[in-house]
C-alpha cells in the first residue's frame, strides 16, 4: 500500500535518515536541531529531549542492522534509499527486519527487497513469523498487520483490500 505495489519506494539516502537521527543522542546535536525547530510550538524542550534520545537509540539500532544487512547482501549502503523514516524496499522493512526476517524469493542467492519475488517471499516470512496461518481469523490478521504498521487506518485498508481480493 505504502508504496503503491512498487511504483513509490522512497528517495532518501536510508544511511543518512538513520546517522542522522542517531546523532541525536549528542547533546550538541539535539542543542542545534532544537534551535532550528523551537519556534514550531509543537514541543516543549524536555518533551524534546526525551523523544530525541529514544529516537536516537532506535536509530543507532537500525542503522547498525543496515550495515550488517548491506554487507551480508553486498549491497552498498550508501545506494540504498527509502521512506524519510529508513524503510526499505517494495515491503518498507526496517533494516533490522530485513536483516533477521527478509527471504530470498527467487532463489538466486540474495535478497534483494527491492525485488517483486523477495519483497513478497519476505513478507509473507514475516506474517508468518507473528502468527499468520491460512485459518487466521479477522481479529487475529488485524493484530498481526498491525505490528508491522500501527496504524488501524492502515490495517483496516489492508483488509478491505484483501476482501475485494475474494471477490
């Protein structure tokens, strides 16, 4: 959905999306950002901070899956783009999803998610690891299709999808 089957995969360098956000975690860093945005309203500073530092520990996690994913695949991370949030490929998995859950869909020896035949081998992989079966109930697929995007707008316009699908 997010990418429209494959025709809108992001233009962001997904290296840069992720250092940048990890850098967050330097106190001069957050100090300058915090200058550039402060006059939004949006945020209180401490509320800031706070959110800035988690934000930057999750970053610092992903970023370190995508270099351990790009070198395993030989893929040249500075090449990879995505969404602005560091999702990747015709699926939008983070890099650390990539990295434990992605497949090889077409056999050729490297998963590559950008690809029709390893982004739906590698989807597939991951309903199935949170639970999917063929007798999954509608409660049960909007739980599991809600881990990979917490958003029940996004899960309920899956299954809509799906149902039409049916028909």
């Amino acid at each position: 959905v997010e990418t429209r089957l494959g025709s809108y995969l992001g233009n962001r360098a997904i290296i840069n999306t992720l250092a940048t956000m990890a850098s967050l975690d330097d106190r001069k860093v957050r100090k300058s950002l915090w200058h550039s945005i402060s006059n939004s309203g949006k945020l209180t500073r401490k509320k800031f901070n706070r959110k800035a530092v988690i934000k930057s520990k999750w970053a610092y996690y992903e970023l370190k899956a995508l270099l351990k994913y790009s070198s395993r695949e030989n893929i040249d991370p500075v090449r990879i783009t995505g969404s602005y949030a560091g999702a990747m490929g015709i699926a939008q998995f983070m890099p650390s999803k990539a990295l434990s859950l992605a497949r090889d869909g077409n056999n050729d020896g490297h998963i590559d998610l950008f690809n029709h035949s390893d982004a739906i081998y590698s989807i597939a992989n991951y309903l199935k690891h949170f639970g999917w079966k063929f007798s999954t109930t509608r409660k049960d697929a909007h739980k599991i299709l809600y881990k990979y995007n917490h958003s029940n707008y996004y899960v309920d316009t899956l299954l809509k999808i799906s149902d039409r699908l049916k028909e």
